[in-house]
C-alpha cells in the first residue's frame, strides 16, 4: 500500500488539531530511521602557530608536532590535514565568516556569503531535535561574526552565554509559559500567511529577475512556516533531565580559556542529551583583549597583536602556551567525550568534531594551509593526511565526507570538487 506525503501544515487545517501535533510517519518531517551523527565545528578566527601544529610525515607512522603531542591519548581517534583550504577565499581576517561557507572574495564590493555546512545539514535533514542547529561562541563580537549563515548569506548571531543556554536546554517553562509560546508561533504562521497572498498576486506583474528575487522570498518564507510548526510542537515537549548543575557565566573576557572550556562542556551536554545534533562554536580571538594565557600571567598584547609576532620570542612563547592550553582542553573533551555512552557507541564515535581556523599564518595573513583536525564520527583515524601544500584541495571537500558521513546524499558543497580523497568510515 502506498503512503502518500502528507502536508503537514494542510493536515492540521483540515482537522483543526494544534501544532503540537506530534510527528506522523507520512509527514513531510517525519524522522529519519539513519544511525545517529552529529557534528562539534570549532574555530579560533586567528588560528594556531603552524610551526608547532603540522606534524612530520604522512600517513600512520607520522611524528606528531608539538601541539599534536597533547592528543597522543586519542592518536587513534583523530586525523590532522595539510594542504587544505578554501579557494579564492583571501583577505587575511575577512574569511572568519567564510571558514563553514567557502564562499569566495570576501572582500570584494559584491560580496555575499553563502550556506554553512551546519545549516546546509540541518536543511537536509529536518527538524529532529529541540534544536536544528546550536550556534555559540567564545568572546564573540555578535553583530559581526559567525560561523554559522543561512542559504541567502544572511549572519546568524551566535550565543554566547553558557546560562542562557543551558536554561534553554533544561528550565521547563509553565503549562500557561508553553501555551504562550504555542500562541505566539500562531500569530507568526497569521503573519505568513498575510504575506504569502500579498505577494504571490505580484509575480504576475514584475520581471522575470524580480519573480527569481520572489521565489527566493518564497523559500524563506516555507522554510520558516516548517521552522514555525517544529517549534511549536517542542514548546510542549518535556525537557531533558540533566544531573549537572547550571553553569554560571564567566563574564570577565580575559578568561578566554575558562570561557572556552566551559562553552564546550554545554556543546557536550547539548549533544548528549539529543537537544541538538549539530553545534558550531567560534572563538573570536581577534575581540580578545589581553587575556591570562597560563593561570595568572597575563599576555603581553591582546589576541591580535600578539598573533602579529614578528618572531618576538616573547610573543611566541605565549602563543605557543595559549595554543597548547586549547588543545589540552580538546583532548579533554574528546576523553569525556569517549567515555559516554550512548547505545553501543560513544559520544564520539557519533559525533564528528571539525577543529580549525580560516587562518593558516595570523602572522603573515596567509588563508591557506589551514590547520584542520578532524576526530571521531567513526572515522577511520590515526593518519596525518597530506595534501599539496601549494596547490591546496578544497576544505569543503572534507566537508563533503562529514555531510555523507551524516547521511545526507550529496556530493558538492561550496567549492568542493567531491568527497576527500583517503579519508574512510
């Protein structure tokens, strides 16, 4: 017997049910029945020190670099990259908002950026969590940076606050707090509604680049009104239960690392808890001032300055330090990461965690050989995987594999020309 798609927003007119309506098999946002994956994409927007980041030779046998060194615990569940990037993507510090997109000149006068890899993800696989995506960052200036864009190139502010979060994730609100959000995605659907029969009598009457331009407006406005709907039955959804305790925020900037580990224990906890499949953390070096780079000591410069060494040994030193505290912090969240167990896998065999930057040199400006490391997502890891280093491949290759990896069907992303060559599950 056939089972025809059903629409669901159709569906609920017709029979006058509310938007809790829990999800049908035939629905068009029916869930998908795929082994669980999920996705941690993390960027420092000025990078590492490179000299201190690659490790010599390739494949399994490689020696690891000095960075490298504080992840020897999880050796076989990570792969490092040389020779990535993002082609045509120059211009020092305007790519941070390119590193999950690809999207090419930054800063040309017409630029526009494109999809990122975890929103093009959360098209591709509906709603399926409380959250499609989570988009947090670290020191993060909110009005001008993110990882994370939608399909028209359009910035979407991250949060930045570990309490804010984690109330979102755990505080169940009221039954009266819940039929008021209910309410309010209803007048918001009105509002759509009201819109979409104003608009469609236009396309009749404008040109044909204009009818592209309503189009366009028209997909936004379906993908909100599907956005609308999953919301709506998550508003009368229970919470998950959680044994930790809320965080409280750090609010002084130059706590950068403890800001960064706390931020990354909430990416964890979201996970786990299938609150989200898919996160994204920026930390904004360049908005950090000067930081405590070891305990009390504090940096010389801030972030950015410093990044500018000049080969001052001093400088260097306190890169060098800042950078290793960061990777001690990612091992640490893989080890936990390792540890929980959800079925017959861990966290992180289901979670492929992306850590990177847009930058290759912050002391020179250089956008090309980015420093990449990819753990976990079941994987097979244990390899330094190089590529030419002066003709790089394109990064969004890497992110293709992560897209199928996630069983989403596609073999293009951004500037990708297929999937990354020896790189296996």
């Amino acid at each position: 017997m056939n089972n025809p798609i059903i629409n669901r927003r159709g569906f609920l007119r017709a029979t006058g049910i509310s938007i809790a309506l829990p999800w049908l098999e035939s629905t068009t946002e029916a869930h998908s029945t795929e082994k669980t994956k999920r996705m941690l994409l993390i960027s420092n927007n000025l990078g590492v020190l490179p000299r201190y980041f690659f490790p010599t030779h390739a494949g399994k046998e490689y020696s690891p670099s000095l960075y490298l060194e504080q992840l020897q615990d999880h050796r076989d569940d990570f792969t490092v990259f040389t020779g990535l990037s993002h082609p045509y993507v120059e211009g020092g510090h305007s790519t941070e908002n390119c590193f999950l997109t690809s999207a090419k000149h930054p800063t040309g006068s017409r630029f526009r950026n494109t999809i990122s890899l975890d929103q093009y993800a959360a098209e591709a696989l509906g709603r399926q969590t409380r959250f499609a995506t989570l988009n947090l960052g670290v020191n993060l200036n909110t009005a001008l940076r993110s990882l994370s864009w939608t399909r028209d190139g359009v910035l979407l502010p991250a949060l930045d606050s570990p309490a804010a979060l984690f109330t979102q994730m755990f505080t169940q609100g009221s039954a009266k707090q819940q039929q008021q959000v209910v309410e309010k995605l209803k007048r918001r659907e009105s509002i759509l509604d009201a819109i979409s029969e104003t608009t469609t009598s236009l396309k009749k009457r404008v040109s044909k680049f204009d009818r592209k331009r309503l189009e366009q407006y028209f997909t936004s406005i379906r993908e909100l009104e599907k956005r609308l709907g999953a919301s709506g039955q998550w508003a009368v959804t229970p919470k998950p239960v959680t044994k930790t305790p809320p965080p409280t925020d750090i609010t002084d900037r130059s706590r950068f690392i403890e800001k960064l580990d706390l931020m990354l224990t909430m990416a964890r906890l979201a996970l786990e808890t299938d609150s989200t499949r898919i996160v994204t953390l920026m930390i904004d070096a360049f908005e950090t001032g000067v930081f405590h780079y070891d305990n009390e000591n504090k940096s010389l410069a801030n972030y950015h300055n410093l990044s500018h060494h000049g080969q001052r040994k001093d400088h260097l030193r306190q890169l060098e330090i800042t950078d290793l505290r960061q990777m001690q912090l990612l091992s640490k969240h893989i080890e936990s990461m390792k540890a929980r167990q959800i079925g017959e896998e861990s966290l992180l065999e289901q979670t492929m965690i992306l850590f990177g930057s847009n930058m290759g040199n912050a002391n020179t400006h250089t956008n090309t050989n980015l420093p990449i490391l990819l753990a976990g997502g079941g994987f097979e890891h244990g390899q330094h995987i190089v590529f030419d280093r002066e003709k790089n491949t394109p990064l969004s290759n890497l992110f293709v594999s992560m897209l199928q990896n996630m069983q989403i069907e596609t073999s293009k992303f951004g500037s990708s020309t297929g999937a990354l060559n020896g790189l296996h599950c």
